[in-house]
C-alpha cells in the first residue's frame, strides 16, 4: 500500500477528524479535545506503562514508556475499601504483588505495604532489575505528581461496578491537578472503558473529556452503522481487541470519523498491519518497538 499518511485516511478528516460536524456530538468541540489526526500522528499508547520491559502499573514502568517516547501511558484503576485510587489491572491484588485479595476490601496503607515488583523479575528474568524488587502500587495522585500536567494520561475505570463513586473521585482528582477544567488541558487525558455507564457518567461529570468505548468480543469484531452512531454521541473513538479486528472493521469505524486504539499489539508483524489497515493509535507494551515501526512504516511509505 504505497500511499502518504495524508491519503491513508479514507479522506473523510476535514472537520478535525475526531468530531463529527452534525449536533449528534454536541459534547466538546475539537478545540475543547484537540487529540492529533492520524495525518498528523499515530499514537502510541504505552500499555500499563512499558510493561513489556518493566513491572506493569509502577513507575518505573511508566517513565519508561516515556522515555521511549510514548504519546499516553495507561492506567487502569481500581478503589481501595477507604476510597483511594489505584494504579491495578486486576481486580485482586493476587497476580501482580505478594498480596492477596480484593482491591475493594483493602485500605491503600494495607496495598502500600505489598510488593508489586518481585513478581516480574520471577516471571521475566531477562529483564529482571534489582530495583524492581519491593516497588509499591502507586495511587493516581502519585502518577499525576511524578509526571506533571505535561505528560498523557490514558485511563481505564476497571470494573466501575464494583467502585460506587470512581468516576466522581477520578474527576475531583484530575480538577486537582488542572488537568481538566477551564485551566486544564483535556487532550492531555483520555478516559476509556468497557461500561457504557461509566463513560457517560464520566461525560456528564466532565463534558470535553475525550472518551474511548472499549469493546470485547468473543468472534471475529462485527459492528453495526447503528452502534457506531450511538457510540459518536458521547465517545471520540473505541478500543477493541486487535486479535478480533481486521483491514474492513477498522476501515468502517474510520469511515465514520471515529479513532480507532486496538489492544494489544506486541510483534512487529501485527504493527505494520495494524499501519497498513489504518488504525490511529495502539497500545503496546513494547513502546520502543512501535516508535521503531511507525518510522520505517512512514519511510516506506513517502
């Protein structure tokens, strides 16, 4: 597929690409959520931080994806049993640390106390560091302290169901630290998840949020016109599994002027196909690995 970037999508971008011009999305402009077209960028989107080299949802974790040059690094948060937000894919604290439990019936100083390091360098000896032993589980506020206003913040609310109030708490925070609000800077955070509800909940709370509907499919990813126009009406973009996609799913979504960020896409083989197809953004847990084929893909492709 020897064509530019600038042709590489379908042409159909000249309202800004992430909103529709039409009043069905009347929930920000693309002033208010200014996320780049994929003329313009690819994103790469460092999956629960590098965590293909590192501990994943710790900080080293997360600076190395920055380091790595990552456009957003991931969070996925879960709520503690006295109401702090946590960096967690899991809704137990049994795989990634030396803990048991739920994260729901834990209070932050008894998750603080865990070791959410050791466990990688068991599992992965060939990226294994001494310092990886003892990390802690970091709160939001402690990622948003550590990496500032300036970096990207890609968020999940995980099981929101399980958590009364997370989306309130993940506003209040985020208004905190100005990252949202009339001083904030809303294209710097996007939030996804798999609840409808709590995106619109999120929408609602916070109306220019750039929102991404994550999607599960146990088949191969059919969707329908309809479902993507309901989901226009509060979201800018989704996020289904790559392993259920293919050229046409991505092409139709794109069609209808909408983002597209597949998990997770980990071989170089499926980065250029995911490039080839036309998505606009992936996660990865190889961060360095995607910079690397963006750039040749680009090259190829001048």
């Amino acid at each position: 597929m020897k064509k530019s970037f600038k042709k590489m999508g379908l042409c159909l971008l000249s309202v800004g690409f992430i909103f529709h011009a039409a009043s069905t999305i009347a929930f920000a402009s693309k002033d208010e959520a200014n996320l780049p077209s994929p003329e313009e960028k690819i994103l790469t989107i460092s999956h629960r931080g590098a965590s293909g080299y590192a501990p994943e949802h710790t900080i080293p974790s997360y600076r190395l994806g920055e380091q790595m040059k990552g456009d957003y690094i991931e969070i996925d948060l879960q709520m503690t049993k006295d109401g702090s937000l946590i960096a967690m894919h899991d809704e137990t604290v049994n795989r990634t640390t030396n803990g048991t439990g739920r994260v729901k019936d834990l209070t932050l100083k008894e998750i603080k106390q865990l070791d959410a390091g050791s466990w990688f360098n068991r599992q992965y000896p060939q990226n294994a560091k001494p310092e990886y032993e003892g990390l802690q589980v970091p709160t939001l506020e402690e990622i948003i302290q550590t990496f500032g206003k300036g970096s990207k913040y890609y968020i999940e609310t995980k099981s929101p169901e399980v958590y009364p109030g997370m989306e309130e708490k993940l506003i209040e925070t985020l208004k905190k630290y100005k990252l949202i609000g009339s001083n904030g800077r809303s294209s710097n955070v996007i939030i996804q998840s798999f609840s409808k509800e709590s995106l619109q909940k999120v929408h609602h709370l916070s109306p220019t949020i750039p929102l991404v509907q994550l999607l599960s499919y146990s088949e191969p990813a059919t969707i329908t016109d309809e479902e993507i126009e309901t989901i226009k009406t509060y979201a800018i973009g989704v996020g289904p599994s790559f392993s259920r996609i293919d050229k046409a799913y991505v092409q139709k979504i794109r069609s209808h002027h909408l983002h597209i960020h597949p998990y997770t896409v980990n071989t170089e083989e499926d980065m250029r196909k995911a490039l080839e197809w036309g998505v606009t953004g992936v996660f990865t847990n190889y961060t360095d690995r995607f910079q690397k084929v963006i750039k040749e893909f680009k090259k190829a492709h001048e």
